[in-house]
C-alpha cells in the first residue's frame, strides 16, 4: 500500500470548472497485535508501519524495546496487521489490561476504559537539554524541509526530532498527529537514539495525550506550532517536561520547565 494517492476532481470558482487532480493520503486500518491478541486499531497512513508499530507500543504501556522480540507487517483484504511478537511476561502483564480501541483521526483516547487510564501517572523527566531560544523557534521551520508527503497532500501531521547543533534527524508523518508521534518515537528507539538528547517537534497542538507520550519516551522538550492545553500543561509541568509553542520565525512561548530554553549562544558539545 502507497502513503498517496492521485484522485481527480472538478475544482468549480468564478472562472467556471476545471478538472483537477490531487495527490490525497491513504488511511487504512493498521491492526496492532501482540503475540498473536489484538490490542488496538489504529487508522494510519501506510508508511514507516514498523516504527509505528514499536513506538505504539512502548507509549501504550504494551513493551519495552527491549521486550518486543521481533514486528512484521503483513497486509491483508482489509487492511494491515502490525505483529508483535514480545516476551512472555510482558504478554502476561498486558492480558490483565487488555482493551479493543479504534482509533480514528485526532483522538487518541478512544477506547480507554477509565479516568485513571487516560489521566495516568507520568514518570518524571530528568534530561539535561539546554536549547536556545532561537533554534528552538526555528525547529519547527526546519521541520518543513522533512515533509514529503505534507508537500504532496497537504494534510498529514509530522513529528521530528531536533538535536542541538545537528537539527532535525529523524522526522516521520503520518495523517493522525498522535501516530506521527508513535512513528518517530518507534524510529528513535530502532536507531538507537537516546530520546533525552534532543526535543520532539511537531506540527500539531499540545494536548494531553502527546505530553504522556513525549514523557514516556524520556524526551524532555515538546516543541509546537501551535498551542497546548491548559491540562496538557499541568502534566507537564508535574512530569518536569519543557513544553514551548506558538513556534513561527524566530519566536516562541516557553511555558513550563522553562530553564532548559536560554537566550543567546549555547554550548552543545
């Protein structure tokens, strides 16, 4: 399956009609399995489905890296199976809490069974990130240049992640910002990037579930274009996350843990 593709269609304005043809992305339904159980169904754009499926998984609270023994990806009539296969005690504590979820586009709380769940407790975030203020309003502008299928579409979310003095070095896209998110983290944690040592990027608001997210992959900066909530913020500032926003040009809101964000030259060696 391909992440676009080409539909026509009449594009009517005052000029009168015209046909027209644009690159759309796919969604299809991605079926996230472990050990052979479903646990969830997510609607995703068809690309970089292992990285999903690792960075779904250990932000869900399924595995650790380290517990996820191998993943395929097999499609099928309706659409795709990503199969973990983890190790048996992470299987054993996962059937105790096991949920079917169908995760349509911008929710990604559907199917929890409880308040508690959706509002669990966060570990707290200890990394020693220094950015400065500049490079850190002009990640999300560096962001764009990692944005082949929003260039194409115009209508998918990305996710990437910003390393003082190197930029942007991992960035994945995906129509669902919180699947972008679940992508790059799986990206990070295949290619062995320490998720302390740079900021997550991305081109969606801050809302609760991306703050639990960042926090479980022990990133601890989330940069935003656009604005958090007042909840995302109050984990944040609880978890000890660096939470900025509003990111245009050369300019940003640092709203909590706003030590790790400096003005002027900063050392990164």
């Amino acid at each position: 399956m391909t992440p676009s593709r080409s539909i026509r269609a009449t594009a009517l304005g005052p000029d009168g009609a015209r046909e027209v043809t644009r690159a759309l992305p796919e969604e299809v339904p991605v079926a996230v399995t472990c050990n052979g159980t479903t646990q969830a169904v997510m609607m995703c754009t068809p690309a970089d489905l292992e990285d999903f499926a690792r960075g779904f998984a250990f932000t869900e609270g399924y595995a650790r890296p380290d517990q996820v023994e191998r993943v395929e990806i097999i499609e099928a009539d309706q659409g795709i199976e990503a199969r973990l296969w983890i190790a048996e005690e992470a299987a054993e504590a996962l059937g105790a809490r096991r949920r079917a979820m169908m995760g349509p586009v911008g929710c990604g709380l559907c199917g929890i069974e409880s308040l508690e769940e959706a509002l669990r407790d966060l570990p707290p975030v200890t990394g020693a990130l220094v950015l400065d203020a500049g490079e850190a309003a002009g990640a999300a502008e560096a962001l764009r240049a990692h944005q082949p299928l929003h260039d194409l579409t115009h209508a998918v979310h990305a996710a990437g992640f910003y390393v003082p003095g190197q930029g942007i070095v991992l960035a994945r896209e995906d129509v669902g910002r919180h699947n972008a998110l679940d992508k790059l983290i799986g990206a990070l944690l295949r290619a062995g990037i320490d998720p302390a040592s740079g900021a997550i990027v991305i081109t969606s608001r801050v809302s609760v579930e991306m703050v639990q997210k960042a926090v479980l992959a022990g990133c601890p900066a989330l940069i935003a274009v656009s604005a958090p909530t007042a909840h995302a913020l109050r984990l944040a500032e609880g978890a000890g996350l660096t939470v900025a926003a509003f990111a245009r040009g050369r300019r940003i809101e640092a709203f909590t843990h706003t030590h790790r964000i400096v003005t002027g030259e900063t050392d990164v060696a």
